[in-house]
C-alpha cells in the first residue's frame, strides 16, 4: 500500500517538471511547451485518479 501512495505523489512531481520544462522552452519552442503542458495536466489528472481509487481500494479493504 505504501508502493502505491509514493507513485501517487510521484505524478505530481513529473506534473512540476513537465510544467518547468514547459515554462523554460516557452520562447523557444513552443510546440513542446504545448506538449509538456498536455503532459502536465495529465499527470495532475492521474494524482487524482490514483489518489481516489486508493481511498475506494482502503474502504473496500475495510469492509
């Protein structure tokens, strides 16, 4: 269970780098900036996930 909690917290770590790597290359390029905010909103979008289906597998455990 803890495995899961720290790939959890894992996403929002990728979701800063991506959102750093897009804010760096803005000016530069700014079709990967683009991709690296898909990648951002989409890591944030599975820290929510994963973190609700772990509260939903922890109640179903207690049950």
């Amino acid at each position: 269970m803890k495995i899961l909690k720290f790939f959890q917290y894992a996403y929002i770590f990728f979701a800063a780098l991506f959102l750093w790597d897009a804010i760096s290359n803005w000016s530069v390029n700014r079709s990967r900036s683009y991709m690296s905010l898909l990648f951002t909103a989409l890591a944030i979008f599975m820290f929510f996930f994963r973190k609700r289906f772990g509260k939903k597998f922890e109640d179903r455990n207690k049950k």
